[in-house]
C-alpha cells in the first residue's frame, strides 16, 4: 500500500507491506507532527515504522528524518553520491539562480512554503546508511533504487514492483515548480545540479516498467512511466 502525506507543494508517502512501514522522503523539517495521522489513516503506529529512504537529499526532502532518528532511533537510507549533502546539509551548485525563480509567483511560493517549514536552516542527518545502483533495499515494500542523477548527484527513483509503482523523487516533477503549469517536467536548473544529466536520466526512468509514478511534487501520474518522459522532453523549452 501507498499512501500520500504532505502539503499542496511537497508530498512524502508512506510504503506498507504486511503491517510494516518505509517513510519514501520526509518532506520540510515542520512535517514532523503530520506522521501519527497519516499513520492512522493507513491503520499503523509510529512503532510500525522501520525505515526511512530518501530519494535525494534536498531540504524538501530530508524534512523531519533527523527528528525521527533522534526520537526512534529510525534507519536512514541514501544513494551513496547523496551522503554529504544529507549528512552536512550542503547542496551542490545549481545552474540556475533561485532569484530567477522568484520572480514568478509559483517560485515564490515554493520557497517560502519551505523555508515556513523549517526550511531556512537545511536539515542534516547524522547516520545515513547508504546504498548503490540498483540495490533492493531490505525495508518494508523492497523498493529497487535506480540512480537518476542530474537533480542532483545521487538522486534515486524508487521502484516497487509489486505496486506497479515509481517513487520519482525529482526525477520529474507533476508540475512547474517555478511557473506552475502542470503535467511532468523536469525541475528547473534553479533547482537542479545538472540539467544534462536529468535529460540523460530520463531514459533509465523510460525503461521502468511502472504504471503509477509518485512525484515529490504533483499529483500521482497514471499513465506509465514512458508517457511521463515523453510529455517531459515536449516540455524542455519550458526549463
């Protein structure tokens, strides 16, 4: 079972699999009191949560990981490219400037909702285990981590077969974090590592066999991954 937490602007999903929980990103650092709730709509406790697994260490994305391992004590795992950043909470340089994204209304929006969420101080985690290309993770749901690096340089989608489902992190994005027109596109270069490498990334996402991809920002897209790639490249002009 997957199901969907978060805010209009970022999501964070919980992975079920026989009454046992993986928390797929955490969302801002202020979503840690969403967690109980979202629990409960799923019939679980906080004490059916095993693991946390990042697609990519972006603030919006390491959100409350930290906070949980302090209070439980909860495994956090992350491509090994995606270490330093989510241990140090530095980014690397993006190719774009951030003030060109604020000078659109959905830009603005986006930033200072995270920045509100405990933004403003990136988060860090101080244990992270790490995995590699590929790997099966050993947490509830057993996702397969594909690397898809460009957003930024261990970015990872998360595929689960069983559900037919692609956790797409960054990878692709439902709708235009900057200017807000909807339907997939890659993040922005104010936003991303390597615009050249998310293109080349599109093409290992294409080849996953997964109907539904969960975005960390976006509605779920239904239409299979090789349409959500093709509607992206249609829409690069849009950066």
């Amino acid at each position: 079972m997957i199901h969907r937490a978060g805010t209009e602007i970022v999501n964070w999903y919980l992975l079920e699999e026989d009454g046992r929980v993986t928390i797929v990103d955490t969302g801002c650092p202020g979503y840690r009191p969403q967690l109980e709730e979202a629990l409960q709509q799923i019939g679980r406790t906080i004490d059916d949560v095993e693991a946390v697994v990042l697609t990519h260490a972006h603030i919006d994305h390491v959100g409350f990981a930290q906070a949980l391992q302090d209070q439980r004590g909860t495994p956090v795992f992350a491509h090994q490219a995606e270490v330093p950043q989510a241990t140090t909470g530095k980014a690397p340089k993006t190719e774009g400037s951030v003030l060109g994204a604020m000078r659109h209304r959905t830009g603005r929006k986006v930033i200072f909702h995270i920045v509100r969420n405990g933004g403003a101080r990136p988060p860090k985690v101080s244990r992270v285990e790490s995995f590699v290309d590929g790997a099966e993770l050993d947490v509830p749901g057993h996702p397969r981590a594909i690397h898809t690096p460009g957003h930024s340089p261990g970015h990872c989608v998360l595929h689960v077969a069983a559900e037919g489902a692609l956790f797409a992190g960054d990878a692709l994005c439902g709708w235009n974090t900057v200017t807000g027109r909807p339907g997939p596109i890659l993040p922005p270069p104010a936003f991303s590592n390597s615009m050249q490498r998310a293109r080349a990334s599109l093409e290992r996402i294409a080849a996953i066999d997964a109907q539904t991809l969960y975005y960390g920002h976006g509605d779920p897209w239904t239409g299979g991954t090789a349409a959500a790639v093709a509607e992206a490249r249609s829409r690069e002009a849009e950066g």
